[in-house]
C-alpha cells in the first residue's frame, strides 16, 4: 500500500500548498523573495536569491530536512545576466552537496527576479 500524500497548507492567500510530501520526498512549492510582511522584497538577485534559500531552509527544517537532502532545483531567472551573482549566492547554500538543477529565463509574478522551487529526499521515517 502507498503511503498517504501529506499537503501542508501556504500561509499566503493564494491556491497552493506550501509543501506536499509523498513517499519520501517532500516538494517545496516555487518561492520568490518576501519581506516580513509577507510582500515581495525588492533589491538586487543576490539579496533577493539568499531571501529565497533562506526561506526554503526553514520550510525544509519544518520538515526535518536540510538543505543537503535537496536532490533537484528548478530556478527561474527574470533576467540571465543574473545568472553569475545568483550562482555565488546558489552555492553558499549547497557547498558540497549541489542538487540537480535546471535553470530558465522567465517573466515572473510581482516583478521578482528569481523563484526557486525544489524537492528533497526525506526517506520514510520522517514527519512534518
């Protein structure tokens, strides 16, 4: 029998889940940079890419993942000559253990300049 598929609800008010998880991956829906107020934060792609990275670690956390369980990232890019700065950032965040990775050229929603979704190996014994 096939383990249940576990959907955890986004806290914005928009038709997504935050994360669903199925076997042992769990997906994390495409995040672009937010303020605290939940607002999309405005700045150049390296402060918007470690905005991003760093709220894709604390929802894998939430998960009981890191950053070193991502197995593959797809990233889109508002603008690929931002593509040099947004890999010194990327691979701060990834040291040694680099996903998979796709990255594209996009018009992105709120005039972001990237979003980033990934999923991560969780194995079967873990909960969220």
């Amino acid at each position: 029998m096939n383990a249940p598929i576990q959907r955890y609800a986004s806290d914005l008010p928009l038709p997504f889940s935050k994360a669903v998880r199925a076997g042992g991956f769990l997906f994390l829906s495409g995040q672009i940079a937010m303020d605290d107020q939940r607002k999309p934060l405005q700045g150049d792609i390296a402060a918007q890419t470690h905005a991003v990275l760093r709220s894709i670690a604390v929802t894998l956390a939430e998960h009981g993942a890191g950053m070193q369980d991502v197995v593959r990232a797809t990233v889109w890019l508002a603008d690929l000559q931002d593509f040099p700065a947004f890999n010194e950032v990327y691979v701060q965040y990834f040291a040694d253990a680099l996903p998979a990775r796709s990255t594209v050229q996009a018009v992105l929603a709120y005039g972001a300049a990237l979003e980033i979704e990934v999923q991560a190996y969780v194995g079967d014994g873990a909960t969220g």
